[in-house]
C-alpha cells in the first residue's frame, strides 16, 4: 500500500501587468483536524509532510512553475539543485505558449527526484516514484481527451489498497474538478485495480485577511455522499 498525494500546480498569482510571479503567496495553512500549521508556499508540501505521503504527482500545464517545485522541494530537504537545471527550466516554461511542444517525461525527471528527496527527507521509507503529469489546457474537445489519457495513466499506476488523497487547492479551476471525475471514473470501473480516496483537500486562501491562516479543509464527505447514493 502507498500513500499518493495528487495536486495541480499552476503558474502562481499574477503581477500588475497579468504576467505571473512564478510563485505561489507564502501563507500559513492550518490543518482543522489537529490544529497543526504549515508556513509554507506549496500546501503540496504541507499536505505530504502531514499525511506523510509515499509519493506526490504533481498535474500542470507546460507553463506551470515546475522550476520552482524543484528549487523548492531542492532547498527544502536541504539537496544542492543544479542552476544550470533550473535557468534553463524556467526559461523554457516561461516562454512556453499554446501549440509549443509540451514538457516531456525527461525534461521533467529532476523535478521529481527533487520531490522523492524531499519525501525521504520528511519520511525515511517513503516508497518514492514521484511524477510529474503534464497536461493541455483544455480549451476544447481535443484538448480534454488528451487530458483524458494523462489521468488515465495515473489510474494505471495504482495499486490495490492505495490511499489517494487529491489537493484542489491551485491551478485552472478546470483542472481539480476533472481530476476529481477521472478518479471517480477510475473508481467506478475499477480500471486496473480499486484505491480508496482518503482525503479530498483545500486550502482556503481567500480568508486569510480575516482568520490569519488558510484553513485546509477535507471536504471526503461530499464525496462520499456521490458513493451513498450509488450504494457503493
């Protein structure tokens, strides 16, 4: 059994002139479970740490900040990242545009080293194997076809007894909702072996201005309600 953390990655808040900082808000996330918080720009780091996750999949476009999860997730379990790496990462996200050739498995292989690292580094038998799944944008049929294919071979890779937790917390507000389908679907057909989701999390940035942390939220029981009322 392997605990499997999936979150989105997006581009991060935007500037004045609606570029993006390639970062995400450094904000403390506060679990209300157990009251125990997370400063951390990443909530995909404050989840793993918490749930103590054997691996993390990571779904984004071509232009997410995947050189900042690998300068984050380097930094963070205290590993030297490779500069030449990075600049030549983020260069090549930064100017990506729609109809540019998408990432490939390989370009992004360090990144998820760097997060099996940081995994270890938090969880010593943590199983490792850690990926990152790029997808289109989903701007019209094709495109979420394809994205169709990208979660489906996420469905392939889990084994029985699998716990999944989803964070849906980032990104296109498209993408953890067709995620949380997919992974449904893959439940329901059983494609390749059944997993349990065991936890359905988000972590509300909106009301810092008032509370002083983001609060994560596990909102299993909505999807548990959809299970009742297929008498699953």
């Amino acid at each position: 059994m392997a605990k499997i953390l999936i979150s989105p990655l997006g581009t991060g808040q935007l500037k004045d002139d609606n570029t993006s900082k390639r970062e995400y808000r450094e904000a403390v996330y506060r679990f209300q479970d157990s009251g125990k918080t997370y400063k951390t720009s990443f909530i995909a780091s404050a989840l793993s740490d918490y749930l103590q996750v054997d691996k993390l999949y990571l779904i984004g476009t071509s232009k997410s900040m995947w050189e900042e999860v690998y300068r984050y997730f380097s930094t963070a379990c205290k590993h030297n990242d490779n500069d030449d790496y990075w600049y030549e990462l983020a260069e090549r996200v930064s100017n990506f545009k729609r109809g540019d050739k998408k990432l490939t498995d390989e370009d992004l292989s360090k990144v998820n080293d760097a997060i099996d690292k940081y995994l270890r580094y938090i969880k010593a038998d943590a199983t490792g194997g850690s990926h990152c799944f790029v997808i289109d944008y989903g701007l019209d049929e094709k495109e979420i076809w394809n994205n169709f294919d990208v979660i489906m071979r996420i469905g392939e890779t889990l084994t029985e007894d699998d716990e999944i937790y989803l964070d849906i917390t980032h990104a296109f507000r498209s993408i953890p909702l067709f995620l949380y389908i997919m992974l449904d679907l893959i439940r329901i057909l059983k494609l390749r072996s059944d997993f349990k989701l065991a936890g359905l999390y988000y972590g509300m940035l909106d009301v810092i201005g008032e509370l002083k942390h983001a609060p994560i939220i596990d909102l299993s029981p909505l999807y548990n309600m959809t299970l009742w009322t297929r008498g699953a």
